[in-house]
C-alpha cells in the first residue's frame, strides 16, 4: 500500500531589495573592473573619428580660457579677485568641467545603456558611478592647461595646495547626487534629456565662474552659497592661489545638503529600478 510522502521542504521567494543597501554598496565595489571598462569605454568612443582625439582634453579648456578672457577679462573688465582672468577663469572652470560632464553622462546613462541593462545582470549603479568618473578627465585636463598658464604667468602656488585634491573630490557628492535623480526622471521623460544642457548652461552662470563671489548682492550670498559648487569653486581658488576665505561652514552645509540629495537618490532610484527597466 502507497502512501503519499509530505514535502516539507520551504518554498524560496526571491524578491529585490527595497531602496539602496550597504549590500547594494558592496556589490558595485566587486563590480569596479565593469566600472573602469565602462570609463574606457567611454572615453574612446567620445573622441572616435576625429582629427585631434584625445587632445580635445586640453584643446577646449584652453580655447574656452582664451574666449572668456577677451569677453570678460578685457572688454567686459569683471573683476578676477586681482588674479590674471585666465586663471580666475580656468580655477572656476575646471571643478565646473567635472561636474558638468560627468551629469552630463550620468543623467542619461540609463538610457543609453538600454541595450546592456536588457541583457546582462550587474549592479545598475555602476553606470551612472562609472559617468562621474568619466568626468574626471575632463578635470585633469583642465588642471594641466590651468598649471601651464600658472607658468606662463609665473603665479607661485600656495601651501594650500595640499587641500586641492580632497576639495576637487567632493564635486563628486553634487555630481552624483543630480545623476541619480536625472537618470531615474530622463527614463520616464525623455524631455529632461534636451533639457540638461539648458539647465546645466543655467547653474553655470549661477556659479561663480566667470565672476567674482563679492559680485553677488551680499543679501543673497548665504543663499547662493546652498550650490556646492560655488564652495567647491571658491575652495580651489584658494587652494590655488590663496584668494578668498578657507572653505568653511557654508561649504560644509552645502555638501551636507548635497549628500541628502545624493542618499535620497540612491533610494528612489534602486526603489524604481525594476519599473525604469520595464519602460526602457
């Protein structure tokens, strides 16, 4: 006589994880060779077929110092801090340059990478992590532009100097943070897309590049300063030639607001993850 075994075994149900993890961290730091590749990758294809390649670099934030500091320095006659305008101009430009690609690509990673995304699993933060490094270059380069004029207006560093690098990295927490935002809203509204480089043309000028701080009405200044990247831009200029006042409280609250952006980012944009895929 038969009888019917019972199966205790438990039933598994695999389900996504809800917002962003330490686990979800950990995960796109195994995967930072994909990050690295897709940075190459990247830079390659952006310079492919042209004449000058990869000295485009250097060629553009050279080319925009010279156009800027005719319009500005020498017809305009804005004030540079009693800096060269170039070097106003290049130290303000430079942490901007990072910032500006690197959303740039960041923002609509999502979508231009749909082919990917579709057919091979890794974590989806990677992709837009890997269009913030790809910005650095552009960073580098100016820098290199930037400390050849230094030269040619033989302008001496500063000790300050040594605070360079931890001030240019934290343009790192902005950018990321409006990257993550944009790439989950560019997904649902392909409009953002057209969009950013108005937008990003706007935060330019709301930024101290081409002007001095002390140009804006001293009324508004506490709450100009709420844009990192005006304390990111201050800071290298008084990394670089020890003009302005150290980077300070104001800085330290506007990367603090920043990282809000960027943490809540993290969350809404694994938490939408699965439905963003759907529509890609």
């Amino acid at each position: 006589m038969e009888t019917n075994s019972v199966d205790w075994t438990p039933d598994i149900v695999i389900r996504p994880r809800r917002g962003a993890t330490w686990a979800d961290l950990l995960e796109v730091w195994n995967y930072r060779e994909l990050a690295l590749i897709l940075v190459l990758r990247e830079i390659q294809g952006r310079y492919r077929r042209t004449v000058f390649g990869v000295s485009w670099l250097v060629i553009r934030p050279a080319l925009n110092a010279i156009v800027f500091s005719v319009v500005f320095g020498s017809v305009l006659k804005v004030k540079s801090d009693g800096l060269p305008y170039a070097l106003f101009f290049l130290a303000g430009m430079a942490p901007w340059s990072f910032f500006n690609y690197a959303v740039m690509r960041a923002a609509t990673t999502l979508t231009d990478n749909v082919h990917i995304i579709s057919k091979v699993y890794f974590p989806r933060l990677v992709l837009p992590i890997a269009g913030v490094i790809s910005g650095a270059v552009d960073l580098l380069a100016s820098l290199v532009v930037l400390l050849a004029l230094m030269l040619l207006y033989r302008t001496p560093m500063t000790l300050n100097i040594v605070w360079l690098p931890l001030i240019l990295a934290s343009a790192a927490i902005p950018a990321l943070a409006v990257s993550l935002w944009l790439g989950v809203v560019t997904a649902y509204l392909r409009d953002v897309s057209y969009a950013i480089t108005i937008l990003l043309q706007i935060a330019m000028y709301a930024s101290p590049i081409i002007y001095s701080l002390d140009a804006v009405p001293e009324r508004w200044r506490t709450l100009y300063q709420l844009n990192p990247m005006v304390g990111i831009i201050q800071g290298a200029r008084w990394a670089l030639f020890g003009v302005g006042d150290a980077p300070g409280i104001m800085f330290a609250l506007s990367l603090g607001l920043a990282l809000l952006i960027l943490v809540s980012g993290a969350i809404v944009f694994q938490s939408t993850l699965r439905s963003v895929i759907d529509i890609l």
